[in-house]
C-alpha cells in the first residue's frame, strides 16, 4: 500500500475513533450498553447449615452526612456500580456487626443489606468473582455501592486503581461462626471474557474496523433508545489473555478498546 493511501487509512481510523466517542458519550457512566444475560444465580452459592442471627441494630434508619439510609431484606438485590476499598485505617476495629475488621479477610460493607450476610462480587473488567461477607455499613460516597476490605480488592484485581465497575448479587444470611463458608474465589470465571475495540454509531464504521482486526465479530444492541454497533473480540476464559488482546487493539491505535465479561 502506497504512503498516500496508508495516510488516508489512518485518518479514516482516527475519524471513526471519534465517533466511537461520540456515540458513547449518551451512555451511562460505567455502563458498555444494555447488561449481558447472566445466570439468576451464582454456580457454586455457598451452603449455610448454621446461619448467624441479622444484627437487629444494623437494620434501624440511619443517617451520614445529611441524608438518611433504610436498611432492608432484598433477597433479589442484584446491582452494578462502582466498588471501593478501605484497610489500614481501620484494621483491628469493630465493624457494625460487631465483628473486628481484618483488612486482610474477605470482607465489604454495604449502606441497606441485611447485616451479618453474603454477596457474591464480580469485577466487570476482568471477570473474577468472590463471596463476601458483609459485615459492615457503606460506602458514604455518591456513585459506590459496596466497600471491600483489602484482601477483597486485591482478589479482584481492584488494589491498585481502587476503585472499579462491579455486579453485587446478595446471595442470603452469613454462617455463624464467621467467613462466607466458601474457597475465596471462583477460579478466574465461569463467563466469557471479551474485548470491545469500538461501538459505532453506523454499521459501515464499524465492519472497517472489524475488517483490520480480523477474526471480530460486530454486535447490534441499543443504548437510550440509539443503536449502536460493538466490534468484539474472543471470547478468552482467561482474562490475562484477553488483557493481551486488548493491549494489542490499543497498539493499533484503538485506544477506547476495553474488556467484557458475559456477553
């Protein structure tokens, strides 16, 4: 291929590049268009023979920072937002169960779910999951909807960006005599990992960038009422490799390319 006709092939890329920002800009923060199909219930819900008694005093109103907070049974909880993390500042102390706080267990607090509990927690970027304990109340941040403990974050694969886009599924009363009553971690994850290069406004933007990747395959779906079209790659069950993948979109000056679990 010619110099002239490689320039003009770069700048068509850069062209459709910011489409693809464009017609994201009318999604939700977070979101990657409509939420994939996924099971009702984890694989593997942990068996709870001897279940710890709810902590009355977690479940009365409470109010932090001007507003007020109704904790509540929500056996169909089932949520996606954003997760943060906390440990030092407060390892060794009493959680609101109770419980001491051991930054380096698999722990999180929530502002309304039933206290001693369990919920499962997905990283949307890499796929891993974990059972958790809850034990504690928060996070007082707009926007977040869980807290992990340390050890909690760093089996996810959240300790060093902190925060990160995460499904929270309640999955009912916690045991008795502490933990979740599960191996910590699901290993790597039982769901598809995939990379989206792109999501294109029009058809034709997106079958050009498929056609230079290769090996993708395009997916219609809708965001606010607006189709839109995903260039998706994979899937991998192993989310490092699809890391790989998605850095070599990016080497190809891909820069939005990101990773999906669950398609």
């Amino acid at each position: 291929m010619g110099n002239g006709r490689l320039s003009i092939l770069r700048a068509a890329l850069v062209g459709l590049l910011a489409l693809t920002a464009a017609a994201c800009a009318s999604t939700p923060r977070g979101s990657l268009g409509p939420s994939p199909s996924y099971p009702s219930r984890p694989a593997a819900t942990p068996q709870v023979s001897d279940p710890a008694p709810i902590v009355s005093g977690t479940m009365r109103p409470y109010q932090v920072r001007g507003r007020w907070y109704t904790p509540q049974a929500d056996p169909d909880y089932d949520e996606v937002g954003q997760a943060s993390w906390y440990g030092d500042a407060f390892h060794g102390r009493p959680t609101a169960t109770g419980e001491r706080f051991d930054m380096h267990g698999l722990s999180a607090a929530h502002k309304t779910l039933p206290l001693p509990g369990l919920v499962e927690v997905t990283n949307l970027e890499n796929g891993r999951s974990v059972v958790l304990r809850l034990n504690d109340r928060g996070p007082f941040v707009d926007g977040r909807i869980i807290d992990l403990s340390r050890g909690a974050a760093d089996q996810l694969g959240l300790l060093q960006r902190g925060v990160g886009q995460v499904r929270v599924r309640y999955l009912g009363p916690a045991p008795r005599g502490g933990g979740t009553g599960q191996p910590s971690i699901n290993p790597e994850t039982a769901r598809p990992v995939w990379v989206q290069a792109g999501a294109f406004a029009e058809r034709d933007n997106a079958e050009g960038v498929a056609r230079q990747l290769g090996q993708a395959r395009i997916d219609e779906t809708r965001v606010d009422g607006r189709r839109l079209y995903r260039v998706l790659l994979g899937p991998w069950t192993d989310p490092n490799e699809a890391e790989l993948a998605r850095a070599r979109a990016v080497s190809l000056g891909l820069w939005d390319a990101r990773l999906v679990a669950g398609l």
